[in-house]
C-alpha cells in the first residue's frame, strides 16, 4: 500500500505494497508459492514493461536483503509476479480495467507462531524460513510518473492502508477478510490475525484477493475482487487426464 517517502510526502514515483504471512494450518509446513495476492486497478498504462510495450509496468521486491535475511525469497524459487487485462468497470468503491498479481516463493513454512517461537533457530524449525518477515513490492513506470494520480481511483486502493515508512515497523497490517476456506462458514469475517486470538478485534480489508493454488485451480480463500461471475476475456482452462486414459468421445 502506499508508503510515504522520506520528506514526509508521497513516495509520488513508485507505489509499494506490503505483506505478512501468518498461517496456523494443521499441517507442519505449507509452501508459500501456492499463495498469490490480486491488486485491482485502472490506468492507461498495461502490462509489464518490455521492448514491444515502452510504457508498461515494473513490478517486483523492494526489500531483497530484508526477506533473505530468514529465507523468504531464495533464488531457487523465487517470488513471481504476473498481470491479467480483464473487462473494465466501476463501482462506489474505484475503478478497475486490470489485476497485478504477487505469487510468494517457493519455500515452506511453519505454522507462524512455531516460526515465531523458533526464531534464528534453524535447526528447530528444519525447513522453511526461519523467521517473521515481511515482503514489500514496488510498482512503477520508467520514465517515472507520478503513482499517487495513477492509483488514487483503483478499485483495491484505500488511503488508510497507508504506512508511515518503508521500513513497515511502526505500520498497522490488516488482515484479508473476509474468508472463503471453510465451506460451512463461507464469507466468514476475519477480524484478528489468528483465529483464536483473544485480543480485540482489529481493522480488515476486503478489496484484494488471496487466492490458494490447491493442486488442479486458483480458488478464493480471502478477500474479493470487484468481477466475481461477470464476464472475463481470454480465460483458458487447462486439465489434465491418466496417460492410459482411452478417450472415445463425448456423451449426451
């Protein structure tokens, strides 16, 4: 979100976003990479900056030697990032004619309260990072233009995710609300970064969208986006069948 720079004024050239990852799943490790997180905005400006499209974005990890400090962006696996064009439309809340997406690495990690737990002790955490950590992104265009006027309108942008600094230590995090795991509870809020927190309850956002890779689709587990069963361009869906499978035709 966006981040303040250091004359106590917009960072007006680049548009940074800031993450946590906080986890309490039954299993003892889950692999980041199958976590992606969706930012729904409008500008002229589309796609990724390239020698066909001058005037696209960059997008990528702002904060390199921070995440490799506990081993959340290892070049083995690293976070990825991608862009989608999809129909354009508005609502009370902004506009949007596209999606950026962030893909974390490909790395496990402990539930977050054994990580926390664990910190610096590799050896008692065994895989995965070893550490609380926070990944920041950063979009912007080159030559440089002023990101405040390009975002202000986004449909996923709110002025009060702002973070007082880059560093992101003295900021407020909000939890993606609400939740779609639970297929009994669908659209649960979520009011707390743990589910069974005994703290008060604290402020959420719900105008990006965490989706979980679960083997065969991307499915929403968190948060929303602004076109759920409109209509979307170029959507391709991919599946695949046993080698030995013998295919004799479609039935009525």
């Amino acid at each position: 979100m966006p981040a303040i720079n250091d004359n106590g004024d917009w960072a007006n050239t680049s548009f940074y976003q800031f993450y946590r990852f906080w986890h309490d799943s039954h299993e003892a490790y889950i692999n980041m990479n199958n976590y992606r997180i969706s930012y729904f905005m409008n500008d002229i400006n589309k796609g990724f900056k390239s020698a066909t499209n001058p005037n696209g974005w960059l997008f990528g990890v702002d904060n390199q030697n921070d995440m490799d400090k506990y081993g959340y962006n290892p070049a083995s696996g690293p976070v990825t990032f991608a862009y989608q064009k999809i129909p354009a439309g508005e609502d009370t809340y902004g506009k949007w004619n596209q999606r950026i997406m962030i893909q974390f690495a490909d790395v496990l990690t402990a539930p977050a309260t054994h990580v926390y737990d664990k910190l610096d002790s590799k050896y008692l955490l065994h895989k995965g990072v070893f550490g609380p950590g926070f990944i920041r992104s950063r979009l912007y265009t080159d030559p440089a233009t002023n990101m405040k006027s390009k975002v202000s309108d986004d449909w996923s942008y709110a002025a009060k995710l702002q973070n007082v600094d880059l560093s992101a230590q003295g900021s407020l995090f909000y939890p993606v609300s609400p939740g779609w795991a639970d297929y009994n509870n669908l659209g649960s809020p979520i009011t707390n970064y743990a589910r069974h927190s005994c703290d008060p309850d604290v402020d959420n956002y719900d105008r990006v969208l965490v989706e979980e890779f679960d083997g065969y689709t991307w499915r929403r587990i968190q948060g929303r986006g602004p076109l759920p069963g409109k209509e979307a361009y170029k959507v391709v869906v991919v599946d695949t069948i046993p080698k030995h499978l013998k295919w004799k035709g479609v039935c009525e």
